[in-house]
C-alpha cells in the first residue's frame, strides 16, 4: 500500500473501528447474584450485565459470580435446595444409627442388669492379719491388701461373664477388713441393681473345702 493511498484507507476503516468497540464494550456476561442488588435482582437469580461491571463493581465486591458454562440454565436456587435435601438426609441417617446404637446399649444394659440383681454373693478369700496373742481379731479382722473395684469386676467378668466398667460400679473404694458388703451396678439405660461381696479369712475357706 502507497504512502498515498494509506490515510485514505484508514479514514475509510476509522467508523468500522469505533463501531467495533461500541459493540465490545456493550457485550454482556451471565452472572449469578449472590446477594439482593437493587435495579438487577435477589441473591440467587442469573442476569446479564456489561462485562466492565461484572469486573469492576460486582465481582470485587462479592455481589455476582461468573456463572460456569454448562448445559442448561444455572439455577442457584434449585443447587441449595439440593444440597439442603442431601444434609436433611445424612442428618436423618445419622438420627437413625444413633437411636439404634442407644436402643442396642440399652438391651444390653437391661440384660446385665438383671443377671447382676440374681448374682449369688461373691466371696472373696484374704490373709487376715493376726493379733499379738496369736489369734486373729474378732471384730472387723483387717486383712493384708485390699478388696478394690478391680477385684470385684475381675470376679464379674471371669466366673459371671459379666462386664461393666469402674464407673458404673459403687462401692466402698478399698475394702480393708473381713465382712459382707453391698456393691452396687448403675448403667444407663437400665437402672440399678445390688449384690453382695463377702471377703472371708483364708483359714475360713480352707476349712470348709476339708468339710466338703
């Protein structure tokens, strides 16, 4: 192209360009609302709005999102809803496991409940300490060791098959002495039940099983 016919040409070009960039700056782009704008809609619906307000005014301010291609209408509306009906669903689920695992430990409960209210008592034999004279103590024999939680749930669990935990028992917390004593199983669920734990002198079971 001459240098001669070149200011020509671009005079001819010069209305096709500013034409062209009207058209551009007046393209609009599909944006969801994410809040309530006056003059364009509630949060939730989907309008068209200039590119250069999307960019510079909505988006920065969190008003509107770009919506993504995809086939069909965006319905951000519809989208909540789903996600709101997929929670109610697992929430539901989850209801119904724990009122079942609650409806489990609760027969459970009952079941031991009820053996330990039928429990014979347990008898339990200790070394009982001896006086000076040689001969043990009459009244309320103290005995070497203890009888401790652990011992009586040991005994439920080995010779009754019966388990429960410390916490669900009551009793004194370190039984000292030869005597009968009354322990006492709380579980939830379920109630309370008693038994009895006698702790003998050694000598005393011994001689009965010579009886015997």
């Amino acid at each position: 192209m001459s240098s001669l016919t070149r200011p020509l040409f671009q005079a001819r070009q010069q209305p096709f360009l500013i034409l062209q960039r009207g058209l551009r700056k007046n393209v609009k782009v599909p944006v969801t609302l994410v809040k309530d704008v006056p003059g364009l809609g509630a949060s939730g619906t989907v309008v068209h709005v200039h590119k250069a307000h999307m960019r510079h005014n909505l988006f920065p301010k969190r008003l509107a999102e770009y919506v993504i291609s995809r086939k069909g209408p965006l319905d951000r509306k519809a989208m909540l809803e789903a996600e709101a009906e997929e929670k109610d669903r697992s929430l539901s689920k989850k209801q119904i496991d724990v009122e079942q695992d609650v409806h489990s430990l609760a027969l459970r409960n009952q079941d031991i409940i009820s053996r330990i209210a039928k429990l014979e008592p347990l008898v339990f034999e200790r070394s009982a300490v001896v006086t000076e004279s040689g001969g043990e103590e009459n009244t309320k024999q103290a005995i070497y060791g203890s009888l401790s939680k652990a011992d009586v749930i040991r005994e439920l669990a080995d010779k009754h098959e019966i388990i429960i935990d410390k916490d669900a028992l009551s009793m004194d917390d370190k039984i000292k002495s030869v005597g009968e004593y009354t322990c006492i199983a709380k579980l939830i669920y379920a109630g309370s039940a008693s038994f009895k734990c006698i702790v003998v002198p050694a000598s005393t079971i011994a001689a009965t099983e010579q009886q015997n």
